[in-house]
C-alpha cells in the first residue's frame, strides 16, 4: 500500500496524472455499472436465441450480482494484502475476459458462467479502484471533486445501460452488450500499466477465503434451490431440497467461519451496532424489490407487449432520467426529513410501484401505463437506498468505516439477487402456471417491502440524520457512489 502522499509529491506533472487515474478508473466504474442493467432489455434475445424462459434468465441477472455482492469483501482485502495496483490488474482482466466469453457463449449455461466471472472481476477490481482515487487525491476538495466524478460515472452507467441495451441490442444483437466492453477493458488495463504506481512491498496477512467462499455460496445455492423448485420437474426435487439445505448451512457454517477466523470478513462486533444491522436487513428487503421491478418491466415491454429492445429501451428512458433527478433532488430532501422518514417514504413508492405494475398486468396496459411505476421506482430508489446508506454508515470511525460501507454494498447487491430469484422465481415458476406472474411477483415484493418498513421503524429517528447545513455527502465519501451498484441488478 503506497501512502497517499508519496505518488503525488515526487512526481512534478502528478495532478494531471491523478485526473488521467481518474478518467481511467471512470471508465471501468462505467463499464461495470452498465454491466448491472444492459442486460436487462436484452433478455427476451438472450432467452428466444438460448430457448430460455423468464425464470431462467433470472441468473443471467443473478449470477453477475451473487458474486459481486459475496466476495466484495474480499476483493477489498485483496488490495490490501497484494497491493492495489496488482489487484485492480487482475480484476479488470478477469472481468474483460468474462465480457469476451459472455459474447462468444455458444450455450446458455456457458453464458451464466461468465457473468459470474464478470461478477468476481466486478467485485475484485472496483474496491481496489476506488483505493487507488483516494490515495492519489489528497484529502480535501480534490478528493471530493474525485469521488463526486466516480459517483456521478456510476449514476450515469446505470440508467444508460437500459438505453444502450435496446440500441445495442436492435442493431447489433445481444452479443455486442459483452463484447463492446472489451476494448475498452484493454484501454484500462494499458492506462493502469503506465499511470498507476508499482505498489511498494506489501505486508503479507491472512486472507477468509473460508468465509468469502461460503458468503457466496449460500446465495447460489438458495437460488439453484428456488430455480429448480419452480421447475417442478418430475424426479428432481431432491435437488432443490439438496440445494436450499446446502444454503442455510453454508449460511451457518459462515458464521461459523468468521467466529473462529483471524482476520473474519464481518467481525461479530459488526452486530453490536443494532441500528446498522437493522439499516442493512432493510436495505436488502428494498433492494429485493427494486431489481425485480427492472426484471418485470423489460419482460412486460417485450414479452407480453412485445416491443422491439429499441423501443422497449426508448420506454425505459423516463426511469433513467427520473433516477438522475432523484440523485439531485434526495440530499436537499434527506437534510430536511432525516433519514429515516425518507428511507420509510422510498419503501412507500416502491410498494406503490409494484402495485402499479401488478394492476398494469392485470389490465393489460400498454407501453406508456408502466412510466407511473417507473417514476415511483425512481422516488423509492433515491429515497430509500440513499437513506439507508446513511443509517448503514452512521456512527462509523476510521477503524469500521470500510466494513460497515462494504457491508451495506453487500446487502445491497445481494438482496436484489435474492430479490429477483425468489419474486421472479416463484412468480414465474411453471409449477404456478395459472397464477399471472406479475401479479405474483409484485405481491411477493410488496410482503417483502411491508417486512423492510417494520424494521426500518425500528431504527431511531435520529439515527444517520445529517447535520443541518451540512452536505450529506460528507457522511462518508467512499460510499457516495456504491448505492447504485448492485440495485439495478
């Protein structure tokens, strides 16, 4: 680990250098961020080329944010133990070539296997690219500026992945979703040669690969459980018994793990802070919901109105515009609510949007009765996750800082993974074919959600609430640009 004042002070041409990082680590910030949600209009392709139905594709969706979200913690150790530089190397390149073998699948469960690969690329190199900004931008206004670029990139690939998917997709096929990203992967990978500084000898120090391994295990196997439930397939329900019972003991054998662990991916001491882990269980529970409704809007546009990706990514255009606006509007509305009436009014739109989406399906609507529900999702979006965030993160201090901000980007990408799995999953089941699947869905979510607002209500008030005058950014800069990682997921 170089110290932050090193690079910057022997190099004379060293804040141009910084700006060059940043444009770098930019764009593999972007890359990854439209990686969450390009997928999301490209399904009905990938599903009509692969012979794939909805609850199939959940795990092209699922597999990306499993892994993501499961060694995200460890990928932030790695860095720490092998140095940054080396770290962001290796994960970027694991990433490029999983966007390469995404591109060229020839089969549908090859495809899944790269996006769990882009999901451990992901989570590998981003911990170290965010390491790499704040060490080269000494704290204060630069360090800000950097980070309000990093959080801004993150925001903007986002909701520009919806767009890009149809326009993609129409033009050139699924395929290019992947593959366009890998020249722009070797790009990165040229630039952090050339700009990054070598990492200085690192200390060596124990690594959980037992807890990260079983954190992400226990996920994949609850999903293979509900997957295989949903099938119902004659013979084979030993298997989704098989899997959701390797679920809950890889879950406690986790915990497990991280009790006797010397350096644990979550000390137990985690738990004391009751208003953070209730900050987090919500934040999973809204997550949840949010990435389903992306799921169930791309299938409603395309599957059921059948709207070319083009169109149906034109129709998605007010979600990503929304989602920008509730980026600016949210802070002046966090400082004067406080966070927890905010994170309770986002749980609020969001139940309304499912709702919405629900009756939609019910009655048939056509393209534009499902902008409502968008605009709801973006209201829940900004107010709830951002709120969270702060409640994730309140009362933090240099030692807890990173595992609390690691912690509530985990539970955020893990929950919509989970979310998407179970709602979608179930609601999509064949075993539940008479059932409308959106309805189903938009129900299991709003359960869901009406579970998130009784913990929330636990949470003090006061908690998280930001000063008066006071940017809420300043709660904590490494977490500004996290909140819009794993939920569109």
């Amino acid at each position: 680990m170089f110290p932050e004042s090193s690079a910057p002070r022997r190099d004379p041409s060293s804040r141009a250098r910084a700006w060059l990082v940043l444009c770098c680590m930019a764009t593999l910030q972007f890359l990854v961020a439209v990686d969450v949600t390009v997928v999301n209009i490209a399904l009905p392709s990938v599903g009509a080329d692969f012979g794939a139905d909805g609850r199939q594709l959940t795990w092209v969706v699922v597999g990306y944010t499993i892994t993501g979200g499961g060694l995200l913690m460890l990928g932030g150790r790695l860095g720490d133990v092998l140095g940054r530089r080396r770290v962001l190397l290796l994960g970027t390149g694991v990433f490029g070539a999983a966007s390469l073998l995404a591109g060229l699948a020839p089969t549908f469960p090859l495809l899944v296997l790269a996006r769990l690969l882009q999901g451990a690329g992901e989570a590998v190199a981003l911990p170290a690219a965010m390491a790499v900004i704040v060490l080269m931008f000494p704290e204060g206004p630069r360090r800000s500026r950097a980070l309000s670029v990093w959080a801004a990139v993150a925001s903007c690939g986002l909701v520009l992945g919806f767009v890009l998917s149809g326009v993609i997709t129409e033009m050139f096929g699924w395929r290019w979703i992947f593959l366009i990203s890998v020249p722009f992967v070797l790009l990165v990978l040229v630039a952090v040669t050339v700009l990054v500084p070598a990492d200085p000898p690192v200390e060596r120090a124990p690594l959980d690969l037992p807890g990260s391994l079983l954190l992400t295990a226990a996920p994949l196997l609850f999903a293979l459980g509900v997957v295989e439930a949903g099938e119902g397939r004659d013979g084979l329900v030993w298997l989704a018994a098989l899997a959701l019972a390797g679920a809950v003991a890889a879950a406690v054998l986790f915990a497990a793990a991280e009790r006797r662990s010397a350096a644990p991916l979550l000390p137990l001491a985690f738990f004391r802070a009751r208003s953070r882990v209730l900050a987090n269980l919500a934040t999973a529970l809204l997550s949840a919901a949010l990435s389903t409704s992306f799921l169930l809007f791309t299938l409603y546009l395309q599957d059921r109105l059948g709207l070319s990706p083009l169109r149906a990514g034109l129709t998605m255009l007010p979600l990503a515009v929304a989602l920008i606006a509730a980026s600016t509007l949210v802070p002046r509305v966090l400082e004067r609510w406080g966070a927890r009436a905010c994170v309770l009014a986002g749980l609020g739109c969001t139940a309304l949007a499912m709702a919405a989406i629900a009756l939609v399906a019910r009655l048939g609507g056509g393209a534009l009765t499902v902008v409502p529900a968008m605009l709801l999702i973006a209201a829940g979006m900004g107010l709830g996750i951002v709120g969270l965030q702060y409640l994730a993160v309140s009362g933090v201090t240099e030692d807890d800082a990173g595992i609390a901000s690691g912690v509530q980007r985990a539970a955020d990408q893990l929950g919509g993974s989970m979310g998407v799995t179970l709602y979608v999953g179930v609601g999509f089941a064949p075993a539940l074919s008479g059932a409308n699947p959106y309805q189903l869905s938009g129900l299991l979510a709003v359960l869901g959600l009406a579970a998130a607002a009784a913990v929330a209500l636990r949470i003090p008030a006061s908690t998280g609430s930001p000063v008066p005058g006071e940017s809420p950014g300043t709660v904590t800069g490494e977490t500004a640009s996290e909140a819009t990682g794993g939920t569109a997921g």
